[in-house]
C-alpha cells in the first residue's frame, strides 16, 4: 500500500508538469460540446434541447479520452527505464500501474467536473435528485477505471510511445457511432448493430437517463456488464504484461 501511495503521488506530479497535455484533456471536452451545440445543434432534432441530449455523450468523450492517455504514461515508463530503477528497489507491477490508474481517476474527476460547470452555464438542466447523481458519478468513474486498466494494458503492448498515442485517437471516436452525439435510428441500417452494442452507448444513455430523471431500463445492466468486463479482464492482462515486460 505504501509503494502504492509513492507511485500515485508521481503519477499525479507527472501529470500536473505535462501542463500542454493536462490542458488539451481538459480543453477538448468544452471544445467539442460548444461546437455541437451551437454550430449543429440547431440541425439536430432529437426530440428536447440538444444540449441536454448532447452533454453525457460530450462527457464519456471527454472521460474516455483522458482515460486512454495512460496508455501512453505506461508506455513512457516502460521504455524510459525507469521500471528498472523501481524494480531494484522492489517496487510491484500492481503499485506502479495503480499509480497510473489513479491519476487517471483524478485528472477525470476535474475533467468532467469542468464539463458539467460548462454545460450549466449554456442551458442544461438535468433533473437527478442526489441518488441520481450520486449513481450516474459512480457509473462514469466505473467506465474511467476501466478505460484506464484497459489503457495501461495497451501501454504495456505497445513498442513505443507513439504506438501507445493511437490507441488515444481510437478511444477519442468511438463514441461517435453511439447515441451520444445523434439518435442512433438517424444513423445507416448497417451501422446499427456496431452502435447499439459497443460499450459507450450504454453507458451513455444510463447516465443520461439519470441526470434527466427519466427510467434507465436494461441500458444500466449492460454499463454495468462492460465496464465490469472490461476492468477485471485489463486488470488481468496487465498484471501478466507487466511480469513479461520487467524480466
């Protein structure tokens, strides 16, 4: 646990002195919610205000993301050598990429925090009481997790630095063909199937059902199940990538 708490508060340090990264993290989100709103939203109909629609979409976006940037902290670590140095002084593979996870959380934590502030001040007016918040927070740090276990597993696989920056760009679209942006009937017949069963659409409308006060449905069951999945499987993965990886 003390090897734990050293790495995270390095992990935090490093992302506080990476300032362009840390800033671009938290820039985009309000950039790409202020650009649908007021440059597309006025072409989208989705039935209620497009920055209510818009918003938990604008957020996984933004939490997936930052998520996903681990996987290139990973990647530095390990072909930096400094794994080396830890290694000698008997520091455990679970320690260091807990470090990673844990800014992870933290760095999305002011992230999404900033998106919300954003998007009250341009009109959005969820109608959670404080459970709802509560369960659609824990459903948004459960999705960050495990986007972030997921995201050291490929900074493990990954070659280099550059290879690991890719996988940020893949995370960056994806939810792109998901309810988040527009309803997912709008979009071609053969691209349903992808976007109804990839794992930000459900995460997506069960935050949005709970800020808005409106019946989750079978949606916060399958959020639950991919998260779910996705954590303990790059959780696993990790661990052994980290053992092959350090010898």
């Amino acid at each position: 646990m003390s090897d734990a708490l050293v790495m995270i508060e390095r992990s935090v340090r490093l992302s506080g002195r990476t300032v362009d990264a840390l800033l671009f993290s938290l820039a985009l989100p309000v950039i790409v919610m202020l650009l649908f709103v007021y440059l597309f939203g006025g072409a989208i109909d989705t039935g209620t205000a497009y920055v209510t629609y818009v918003v938990p979409g604008v957020i996984l976006l933004c939490a997936g993301y930052s998520a996903a940037a681990t996987a290139v902290t990973v990647a530095q670590d390990m072909t930096s050598g400094v794994i080396d140095r830890f290694r000698s002084m008997d520091v455990g593979g679970v320690a260091i990429l807990a470090g990673h996870v844990v800014a992870s959380l933290a760095r999305n934590t002011i992230s999404i925090a900033l998106v919300f502030g954003v998007a009250l001040l341009i009109g959005f007016r969820p109608q959670a009481g404080p459970l709802e918040w509560l369960a659609a927070s824990s459903v948004l740090l459960l999705f960050v997790l495990a986007m972030s276990w997921l995201s050291a597993a490929v900074g493990l696989l990954a070659s280099s630095v550059e290879a690991a920056s890719g996988f940020t760009f893949f995370v960056l679209f994806l939810p792109y063909p998901s309810s988040a942006f527009v309803p997912i009937d709008t979009m071609p017949g053969w691209l349903h199937g992808f976007a109804e069963h990839q794992p930000a659409t459900p995460v997506i409308e069960t935050v949005r059902a709970l800020l808005l006060g409106t019946a989750v449905g079978g949606s916060g069951w399958q959020a639950l199940a991919w998260c779910g999945g996705l954590l303990l499987v790059s959780m696993a993965l990790s661990a052994v990538l980290f053992r092959r990886r350090a010898r």
